[in-house]
C-alpha cells in the first residue's frame, strides 16, 4: 500500500492528486469483510440455535479460544493506535477488523464455558450476542471510512489551521479554507485578505509566509495552496466576475 501510495501524480493517469486514496479504498475493502465477519457469524449462531451441535474437547476450545481473543485485541490495539498517530483511517479500519476476529474467538470461550455449565445453547446465543457487538464495531469503522471518503476533517484541525493564518503578519482576513485528507497526509487550499496597496511581490510574500506557518503548525500537512485578495474598500467586490460560478460559497459567506 505504501508503494501504491508513494506514486506521484500523474496528468497521463489523470490522477493529479497522486495515489493517496487508495488507501481509503483499502478501508472500503475491510468495511466490508467486517461485513461479512457479522453476516457469517449471525448465520452460524442461528444455524447452531436451530440445529445445535455437540461441542467436544471444550478445554481445548476454551483454551485456544483465550488465545485467539487475547492476540488479535492486541493486534487490533496496535493497529489502531499507530492508525490515530498517523492518521490513517484504513489502518483504524484494519485494526477493528482484527478486533472482530477477537470477539468471534471471545464467543467461543463464552459458548463453551455455557456447555460446561450445562446450557448448550450458550454457544448460539452467545454468537448472536457477539454479531451484534461486530454490527457496532462496522458501524465505528464504516463511519470513519465515509468521513474520509468525503472529505471530512477534525473541526480542531480545522481552528488551528486558521489561527495559524491570522497569525502571519499581514495576513488581514481568511477568506476561505479547506482542508483535505488524502491517505493520512493533509492538503489545504485557502484564501486571505491583505492590503490592497501592497505589490504584488510583497503580496505573495506574505501568502509564502502563510503557507510556510500552516506546514509548521498543522501536523500531517503536505502541501497548501494559497490564494490572496485584497482587502476591499467602499464595498468593491474583487471576485464579481466570478461570483455566479460559487454559489456555494456565496450562500456560505452570507450565513456566517
């Protein structure tokens, strides 16, 4: 995946923004052999439920079910802390996908240690109980997956990148600003205000400074794009000509 996503953009593949979203597509992948894991699951408990069947060796069951339980939470753990660390939401998806597997394994202790106890259908209905435990772990996961695969972005990240803009000196007001995950790296483009006296060298000066601010202070940002207007005086609108393209972004400016 990384090699997929280390690739650079390319005009002749029309990717332009590079291979960073495969990794999203991986997490679209896991999400639904989560899926699957709950489907089979469910099905097998309600298959058991109708039909039971006689569970043998149940030490060794317990035993290799304690095991399977224990190693794939921590594996699970693993994955999702380096996931959050790095930002990659394919990564968090993959360590929930491990998690499943963990209660799955989880189940089978619970189902066997119910037959040692002489209810058989402990096993069954245990396994139930645990689909519904793997639903919520997709619903988690499918989550994260669909922010990411529409853009979203964490509102705090979001607050210091624009604090970071009004910090530069000359920067008067952000115009507008978007940020972007794509794999676990960040791309933002936006928009500032700067006096409308100045050339246009000490103009992109100061955008340079504004781009050079968010990379120091925004983590896993790779690269900004900056567009800088000047500040407007008797209420003179510099981007008329182009108003009726942005309709969006008109209706937001108006509600905010």
């Amino acid at each position: 995946m990384d090699r997929v996503r280390a690739r650079p953009p390319s005009r002749v593949s029309a990717l332009t923004y590079g291979y960073g979203r495969a990794e999203d597509l991986a997490g679209v992948f896991i999400v639904a052999m989560i899926a699957l894991s709950a489907v089979l699951a469910g099905y097998e408990s309600i298959r058991r439920l109708i039909d039971p069947q006689p569970v043998t060796h149940v030490v060794v069951v317990i035993a290799a079910g304690l095991i399977g339980a224990a190693g794939n939470e921590l594996v699970a753990y693993y994955r999702i802390r380096v996931g959050r660390t790095i930002g990659s939401a394919a990564l968090i998806a993959d360590g929930l996908h491990a998690r499943t597997d963990g209660l799955t394994s989880l189940a089978v202790v619970l189902g066997a240690l119910g037959v040692l106890a002489g209810f058989p259908l402990a096993d069954p209905i245990v396994g139930l109980l645990i689909t519904v435990a793997i639903l919520f772990v997709l619903k988690g996961a499918a989550t994260d997956i669909y922010r990411r695969l529409m853009d979203a972005v964490e509102p705090e990240l979001v607050d210091t990148a624009e604090a970071s803009l009004r910090s530069v000196p000359g920067v008067q007001n952000v115009d507008d600003l978007r940020l972007r995950w794509i794999g676990h790296r960040l791309r933002a483009e936006t928009g500032i205000v700067v006096d409308s006296e100045l050339g246009i060298v000490e103009a992109h000066a100061i955008a340079n400074r504004a781009h050079h601010q968010l990379l120091h202070d925004v983590p896993k940002l790779d690269d900004v794009t900056v567009h800088v207007s000047p500040c407007a005086h008797d209420g003179q609108d510099h981007h008329a000509d182009i108003a009726h393209h942005r309709p969006h972004t008109a209706a937001n400016q108006a509600s905010a």
